[in-house]
C-alpha cells in the first residue's frame, strides 16, 4: 500500500514538475507578446478565415463552398459500389 501511495506521489510530482513555469521573467514576457498566427493550409480554411475577419459575407462564403465542392465533384467523382442486396442475406 505504502508502495502505491509512493508511486503516485512520484506521479504527481512529475505531472506538476512539467506544467510548471520555469522562469518568471520568461513567463511575464511571453505573456505580452500574441501567439503567431499559422497560415491556413486548405482554400477551405482561407475561406473561413475571411469569414470570420468579415472579409467575406455569409452568402459569399457559401457560393465560394459551393463552387470548391462543385470543382472536387469534376477531378474526384465519388463511385457508388453497386447494390449487391444485404450480406447476410445469402449465407
């Protein structure tokens, strides 16, 4: 029992060690400072960037949505397997 209360005091020991701050000053400064702002990857995520900085209307971010799922319906069609009736049915 003594062993299992060691182990997880050791545990929560270390669990705090890590999400401790290490340095106040290093702290306060990064504390000023805003986050860097990542890039968006995907036409889809331009998208909502600019929807959400109000670059763009709602009704335009739809149109914009349509026509990209419009354009990935041409270069990728989706193919529907045919309809070979229940699996369990036969067997």
């Amino acid at each position: 029992m003594l062993l299992i209360l060691l182990l997880t005091a050791a545990l929560v020991g270390a669990c705090a060690y890590t999400v401790w701050p290490r340095d106040d000053e290093a702290a306060s400064a990064d504390a000023g400072r805003e986050a860097p702002a990542h890039e968006p990857v995907t036409l889809e995520g331009a998208l909502v960037v600019q929807l959400v900085a109000g670059e763009i209307s709602r009704p335009q971010y739809v149109h914009a949505m349509e026509k990209l799922a419009a354009r990935d319906d041409e270069r990728h069609p989706l193919a529907v397997p045919p309809d070979n009736g229940p699996a369990a049915a036969g067997a």
